[in-house]
C-alpha cells in the first residue's frame, strides 16, 4: 500500500504516547512522526509496548543534514541500537513505522476471544473491558486493545 500518514510530534508523556502508538498500531497503512533527541529512547520503549516487535521501522536522524543517519529495523532491535550508538541521542529524529499486514481481520484473536472483548466494550470502558477480556480469555492485553480501538472506530 502507497498510503502513509504524517502524524507530527509524538506525545511528551508515556502515557500519552502509549495511546497515541495504541490508536494507529491497527492501520494497514504507513505512519510517520518526529521525535525529539531527548525523548526518543523512551519513544522506542512505548512503541516496543505497544506493537509487535517485528514491526518493521525506519529512524531518520538529521534528515537532509551533514551527519543524516537512516536506520532500517524492527521495533524490537531499534531499542538496542540506539541505546549503543552515542550518535543516536543527538538530533531530530523522524521516525517511520510500516501498516500491520491484515492477512486477517481480528488481529490474531479467537472468535471467543473477540465475542467477550464486544460484550464487556459494551458495558465498560476500553481499559476496563480490555483488562477484564484478558483476565478472562488470557488474551495479550496489547492485541485486545487494538481490537477494541478498532471495534470502537468502526462503531462510530
């Protein structure tokens, strides 16, 4: 897919950003956003939180600058490689995360798992109903809130 989204400043707060991560980790297309030199170790780790490890991403350190560094990895090798790099906490950073391949629509829940996940969103908030499924279904918390995002999206 062609479709990518540029989604500006990441939030300050890890709270913050985990929700920001949260609502786009379901798209199917591409999303970009800049970060800052002091907040993109922990950028990293809330994005490791929130996505599969496996998702590939792209940093891009002082873009279109004389020391303009490209990283092509995963989420879960970017932590290590920007922890071991001095050069990688110097900057601005713009960071490109690839969409979720949809080779299914329930981001690998069970039908059982999705069912409850439905009924409780109906009765409780997200976090709430997102923390009861996985307590009741053993679900990954992670793949239960991007469902719920998304079941919530297509609600409205």
């Amino acid at each position: 897919m062609s479709r990518f989204s540029f989604e500006g400043f990441s939030p300050r707060t890890s709270s913050a950003r985990k929700t920001f991560f949260a609502e786009r980790a379901g798209l199917a297309y591409t999303w970009v956003f800049y970060e800052s030199s002091h907040r993109i170790l922990a950028s990293l780790y809330d994005l490791a939180e929130i996505v599969s490890p496996s998702r590939e991403i792209v940093i891009a350190r002082e873009m279109t600058k004389i020391h303009e560094t490209i990283m092509k990895t995963t989420v879960g090798q970017a932590i290590a490689r920007v922890e071991s790099d001095p050069d990688m906490s110097k900057g601005e950073f713009v960071v490109i995360v690839a969409g979720i391949e949809r080779n299914d629509k329930d981001l690998g829940l069970t039908e059982e798992q999705n069912k409850v996940l439905a009924i409780l969103l109906r009765e409780c908030s997200i976090k709430t109903a997102v923390a009861m499924a996985a307590e009741i279904t053993g679900a990954r918390k992670k793949l239960l809130y991007q469902q719920a995002l998304l079941l919530q999206k297509n609600a409205v």
